[in-house]
C-alpha cells in the first residue's frame, strides 16, 4: 500500500524485475539458469585444464604471479566452443540489450579458481573498469558471473555493495563492513551486475 504516490514501475515480466534490481541495487540473481549438465561440464575440471595450459604457454605460475593475476583463466572462448554457448544464452542477451542496445561487445571472460586459504586477486573490492570515479544514468558495461559451486556461508561466495554503482567514490571502511553482502546462490544461477558496483 502507498499514499501520494502517482508514480510506480509495473512489472510485466521476470526480465522487468531482474532489470529493476539491475537499475536499483546494482545487481541480479537468475536461479537454475544453466542446465544440470552445463553445471556438470563447468565442474569437470575443464577450467583447471585450461589454467594449466596457459600456464605453460607464458612460462609458469610465477609470470601470474608477479602481474597479480594468478588464478584467472583467461580467454576460455578460444579453447571451447561452450563457453561461446555462454555468451549467447537469451535471458543474458535481453538483459544487455535492454542496458546496452543492439550493438555491444564482448570486454572480457574469464575463469576464476578459488581455493581453501588461499588470496584470489580478485576478491579485492574493484570495478570491472578500475580506476573510474564516476557514474553514469545507464551502466557503461554489464557484468555476469556464472556460479560454478554453491555460494553459501560455508563456502564463501561473491560479495557486493548493492547501489555502489550510483556513486562515484569508494565508502568508508565502517560503511562497506556495515552493507557489503555476501551472495548466497546454488551452482547453476548467473548473477548479472552493473560493471560500475563495486565488488
């Protein structure tokens, strides 16, 4: 119930409220987006093999290393055709389309590893586009993780600052320890964000 409010988004389907969250807090969780056996696939070790192929190719851990950029399996378009079946999957595509029109392109896909005790470069606050201090009506880049494994208390999962996309600095340290939110999702959801909220 409302009063003296004459202005109200209606909804007409699922994608209208997956873009309202987009808009409003940064961020969305499409629940069993892929299938059993694209999970299956993604847990196989595919990944960790293509890791270990790039790895050799550039010479070793120690090069990721030294760039900060260990762990991240980059690229993974070029080794498999599924993961070009990734990009195309029509419930992201009406969600970019909507943000970033017809024409758009693909800035980057990669793999991330995460193991027990171990630092992941990424799990430092950022932007997919570092270094900007600004913000903008309509996102400049949409941003979509595939949830591999159970993201739970117990496992971890990927933590954001919802509406972090609405302003141009980054907040204290008492306010990012107050709202940051852990994501809880089941292998197989996707989570698309505004490539400006910090996470």
């Amino acid at each position: 119930m409302t009063v003296g409010i004459s202005e109200i988004s209606k909804l007409e389907t699922l994608e209208d409220l997956h873009i309202e969250e987009i808009t409003r807090n940064g961020y969305t969780l499409l629940e069993n987006a892929l299938s059993g056996e694209e999970v299956a696939f993604l847990q196989s070790g595919k990944l960790e093999e293509i890791y270990q192929q790039q790895l050799n190719d550039i010479g070793g851990e120690e090069k990721l290393n030294e760039m900060g950029d260990q762990f991240s399996i980059k690229h993974l378009l070029a080794y498999d055709e599924f993961f070009v079946k990734l990009l195309i999957l029509p419930k992201i595509l009406k969600i970019m389309e909507h943000f970033l029109g017809e024409f758009y392109i693909l800035h980057l896909q990669n793999g991330v590893l995460n193991y027990p005790g171990v630092h992941h470069p990424a799990a430092l606050w950022h932007r997919d586009f570092v270094y900007q201090h600004f913000t903008s009506s309509k996102p400049l880049g949409i941003g979509v993780l595939f949830v591999i494994d159970d993201f739970n208390d117990e496992t971890g999962g990927s933590m954001f600052l919802p509406g972090s996309h609405k302003f141009d600095a980054f907040p204290s340290s008492e306010y990012v320890n107050k709202h940051n939110k852990q994501i809880s999702a089941k292998a197989g959801s996707i989570l698309v964000f505004d490539s400006m909220m910090f996470h």
